[in-house]
C-alpha cells in the first residue's frame, strides 16, 4: 500500500480505511461513507470497550442513563430531526412528537437492538441513529417464525400443547439473554437440556394413523350384491376360522361394513356358515341364482 500523501504512517485497521475511501472516493457522498466505514468496520473492533455483547451489564446501565439525559435535553429544545442535522427548518415534526425518537427513548431493548454486532454501543452512536433513523428493514425471523411450525391440531403426533404453551413455539437460543456474555453459562445450558428432553418426537416422513389409512385406501362394494346367497364374496370379509373382519381389515365404508355383519349373521342363522371352526372351500359355493 501507498501512503505517501499521509503524514503518518497509519495501523492496520486505518490502512483499510483509507484504501476503502480512497477507491470509493467517486460515488456518493465521501462524507456519509467514511462515517459509515469508520462506524461499520473500525470503531466497533479498535475501541476500549469493545462490540456490546462484551460489555458488562454495569457500563450498559450507565450509558443507558446517560442517553435519557442526552435524549431528553434534545427533546426539551423543540426542534426537529431535520433542524438538528441539516438545519431546515420547514420539514418535520418536534422530537416529542416523533414516534422513532420517543420508542428510542423509552424503551432499552430498541436501542440496544439498533447497535450492529460490531459496532460499539455508545451515546453518540445511539442518539445518531435516532435522529437520521436509517435503520434498515428488520432482519430478525420473528415476522417468518410461524412459516416453520407445523400446526396440525387433528394429529395424534403433533406436539402437545402443554409444551407449547409453555414455550411458545421459541427456543431457549433465541431468548434475549442467550447472546450477553454476563449470563449464566450453566443455567443456559439446564435450560437447552430441559428443552430438547421435552420437546415430542418429530418425524420427517410423519407416519399415518390408522383412521388416516383407512380412509386413503377406502374400498366399497354394491349394497345390492350383499346377499346371503352370495357366498364367495361374503367370505372374503371372514377370516380362515370364520370370524368377521372389522372395519379396519374390511376397508369398508361404516354402513357397507355393517350391512355386511348383519348378513354374515343371517347366513350361520341359516345353516349356510359356521359359527365356530374353519371355512371350508364348499361354504363358498354360491347359493340359488348365483350359480
């Protein structure tokens, strides 16, 4: 690298920077992005403190008291946004009426969820991004986490809903305060365990019940072929010793299946079946007409 036009010579992390405005000097604004890469590359990694997630629950409270006072004296002058950073002053509403600037400043979660995983978590960088609230779309999977679940209330398998009342369809990683470095290492992990020892079985091919494979591969027969003298059809539903099949066996839909029964009795009523003992290939000789 050339740093000849430089009166020193910079570090590492300085060299990127330079390089990186220098190739991009062209297009846009240099001003916006030699801040956007001093914010997004430099800062977040060479300051003291360090990213967020490094930083100690005590240091976060303190800077967090320091941008109510910071954000409210701001709000106090009665300016706008736009007043503030680009001085004009026919655009825009005051700071107390800004819905942005007033969730920023009443709620500690927003601003914490405004800092980027390398970016240092700071006053100015916080009130910053308040005023220009350009934040970008929200890359979080909360809108995109029902796509993922599967709901079928009428599967015996599905997970209960005991379980999923008591997790509401999220995992212990995914809370809040898995990503801080303050938590407890152990608690985290009981809790992952309890999860995954209660979480139901799952399957990626789900096996069918035995009502769903009946009703897929239902069969059905002419009513007015259900006679008694109809022997060889009739004892297809029977199995060797003579025992009626059930509706499972069968395949038959429940008011065939039954007219079925109540023939098969009338035949061992008539001397045409057994009741106890084998079948035997001459009880399947048609009867009457049916030769």
């Amino acid at each position: 690298m050339n740093f000849s036009d430089l009166k020193d010579q910079p570090d590492f992390f300085g060299g990127l920077l330079y390089q990186r405005n220098k190739f991009r000097a062209n297009e846009g604004s240099v001003e916006e992005i030699v801040r956007s890469n001093e914010k997004n590359f430099v800062e977040g990694s060479s300051s003291v403190e360090g990213p967020f997630k490094y930083m100690s629950a005590a240091r976060i409270d303190q800077i967090h008291e320091e941008i109510d006072h910071q954000m409210q004296e701001l709000e106090d002058t009665g300016l706008t946004r736009n007043e503030i950073l680009f001085d004009d002053a026919n655009i825009g509403i005051p700071l107390k009426d800004d819905p942005f600037f007033q969730l920023i400043k009443g709620n500690r979660t927003a601003r914490e969820m405004l800092i980027n995983p390398n970016e240092e978590f700071s006053v100015e960088r916080v009130v910053e991004k308040a005023l220009r609230q350009d934040v970008g779309v929200d890359n979080s999977l909360s809108g995109v986490q029902a796509n993922f679940q599967t709901k079928d209330q009428e599967d015996a398998l599905a997970p209960t809903w005991e379980y999923r009342k008591k997790y509401r369809d999220t995992t212990p990683l995914i809370k809040a305060d898995s990503y801080f470095a303050q938590g407890n290492i152990v608690e985290k992990q009981n809790k992952q365990l309890d999860f995954e020892m209660e979480k139901p079985a799952t399957f990626l091919n789900r096996p069918m019940t035995r009502a769903q494979i009946r009703k897929r591969y239902m069969r059905t027969i002419e009513k007015k072929d259900i006679d008694w003298r109809n022997t060889p059809m009739l004892t297809k539903f029977l199995n060797e010793t003579g025992k009626i099949y059930n509706r499972y066996q069968s395949r038959l839909p429940s008011s065939t299946h039954r007219k079925v029964a109540k023939t098969v009795k009338k035949m061992r009523n008539l001397g045409v079946l057994p009741y106890v003992g084998l079948v035997t290939p001459t009880d399947k000789i048609p009867i009457g007409s049916y030769i």
